[in-house]
C-alpha cells in the first residue's frame, strides 16, 4: 500500500494543483496525507508526522510545489515491485518547468538535467518526488527534525544513513513531477549556499567521505574549478585565461546548454553561463563554509569520549 505525504505546514499556494494531479494516479489501495500541521513546521517534522499517521507499507514523499506525472506513481510501484530488496526510489523535475523568468527556467532545468543524467545506484535521497519502504524508514529514525528545522538536505541527510544501514536507494529519471517554484537570482543563491552547498559540505565531512554524484560528481568539480579560475584570472586583469576558463566550465557541462538551448533558445544559453558560473562558484564557497561549520560542532560538542 502506498502512502503520499506532502508537507504543506506553510499553507503553499501551489497546493491545490499538486494534490489534484496526485489524486488523479493515486492507487486504489492509495492515501494521500497532506500534513498541515505542526503549522509553520519545517518539511522534515512535517513528512516524519505524515509518515507517522500513514498506513502504507511504502511512504512516498511530493513536494507542495511539485505535480507529478501521470505515470510517476505507477513508475515507482512498478520498481520496487520488480527489486524487494529497493529501500527507496527517487525522480526528477521534468524538462518542462512552468514558471516563467530566466532564473527559474534555468534553475528548474539545472535540477532535472542533473537528475537526468544520473539514472541508476545513488547514495543520496531526494523527497521532492521519492518513495522509501516503510521498515527502512523506520528502521533508521526517519528524517532528522532536530538538525534540520527549516528546508535543507534533510532527505540528502536521510540518505546517507540509509546507505550507511546497508539499504540500497535508485534514482529513476523517468519518475517525473513538474516543479512550479519561482527563483529569483537572491533566493537561488542563499539555496545554493546555506540550504544545499555547505551543509552537505558539512555532512561529507562527518562521514569522512566524498560524494561523487549529482551536484558533487567529477564533471561537476571541474566546472567549479574552471569558474574559480575565471573569477581569479578577470579579477588579476588576464581576460584571455578567464575567457579560457569558462570555456572550459562550458564545455563540462555542453549537454546543460544544449537543454537550455532547446527549452529556451540561445538567449537562455547564453544567460545560462552567468548563472551557472555564479551556482559553481557558490558551491565552491560552501566548501570552507561547511568545513568551519563541522569544525564548530567538533568544538562544542567536545572531545570524543
């Protein structure tokens, strides 16, 4: 039996649409819990109280703001149906992001490019669109209210223990849901930074590993690089290596332009190298951020006994 919850503490004006286009693919044997309360709680408290009223032996998390596929359901039944031993199966956005603006269009595209391309074995969770069995949920506590209070990497975090119990997780691409979220350039960054980029950082270095998949892979890394030597190498006055450098974090990523080439011509390309030479170079930031950050908790929580 599935169960979906979708946090919607914060009363989001997108509700309406994300809980029609659940209703019209729920399974007969389906519920949908839309969890309006702890009223202002963040999504974390909000999908783990869900998830404690639910009665579905898979809980499948949506995001307010996102409308599924018609066929995203079925997608996900299908797939943990065919490998008992899948914990958790996630999607993506779609190519089709409705909200106008070019820094919506190119921050909803980056998301699904990112997922796009990553199809397969994953160690990380994303419960914008994701499903996880029950028991294994349960199993390692669920999402963690306490550290994650307001949207971070609450599920990225969830993941990980996941991953580290022994359950194994699988993006699935073909598992679809339209992100409806406006972004302006001011909340992409602080997204970018305080909500994704450094607490990961942080996450990684707790665990005494480093990712390499999705936004932390190797073709992403090398972008970040090639941005940070672009900024350096304008800043000292040498043009021709700045101009070299952001050749070079284009063409890491020429299948990403190539989408917003398509979705959006060559005015959203071309807008597009800005735009993700600024999110690379935010993503380098979080890096000593979410050191110093891990380095504070170290401190405060004292020496290990």
């Amino acid at each position: 039996m599935f169960s979906i919850i979708v946090p919607a503490t914060d009363d989001p004006p997108t509700l309406a649409r994300c809980e029609a286009a659940i209703r019209a693919s729920l399974p007969p044997d389906g519920e949908l819990i839309v969890q309006r309360e702890p009223v202002g709680a963040g999504p974390a408290a909000a999908r783990n109280a869900g998830a404690a009223r639910a009665r579905g032996d898979v809980l499948v998390f949506v995001d307010s703001d996102v409308v599924v596929a018609p066929d995203a359901l079925n997608r996900i039944e299908r797939r943990l149906a065919a490998d008992p031993e899948l914990a958790a199966v996630f999607g993506s956005y779609d190519e089709r992001p409705e909200a106008p603006g070019t820094v919506s269009r190119f921050r909803n595209l980056l998301h699904h490019h990112v997922h796009a391309t990553s199809p397969g074995e994953a160690s990380t969770f994303w419960a914008g669109l994701g499903a996880v069995r029950r028991a294994a949920f349960e199993a390692v506590g669920g999402f963690d209210a306490a550290r994650y209070p307001r949207p971070a990497i609450e599920d990225v975090e969830l993941g990980a223990r996941l991953v580290a119990a022994g359950h194994r997780l699988e993006l699935d691409p073909l598992v679809r849901g339209t992100h409806l979220k406006r972004w302006t350039l001011r909340s992409m960054a602080a997204t970018d930074f305080a909500r994704r980029g450094a607490p990961w950082v942080r996450l990684m270095a707790e665990r005494r590993e480093v990712a390499a998949s999705l936004n932390v892979a190797p073709r992403q890394r090398l972008a970040a690089a090639a941005a940070l030597i672009a900024l350096a190498a304008l800043a000292g006055r040498r043009p021709g290596v700045s101009l070299a450098a952001t050749g070079a974090m284009v063409a890491a990523n020429a299948p990403f332009y190539g989408l917003l080439a398509q979705r959006g011509g060559p005015a959203l390309a071309l807008a597009g190298v800005p735009l993700h030479a600024l999110h690379h170079l935010i993503a380098a930031a979080s890096v000593p951020a979410g050191l110093i950050a891990h380095l504070r908790a170290r401190r405060a929580s004292g020496p290990a006994r």
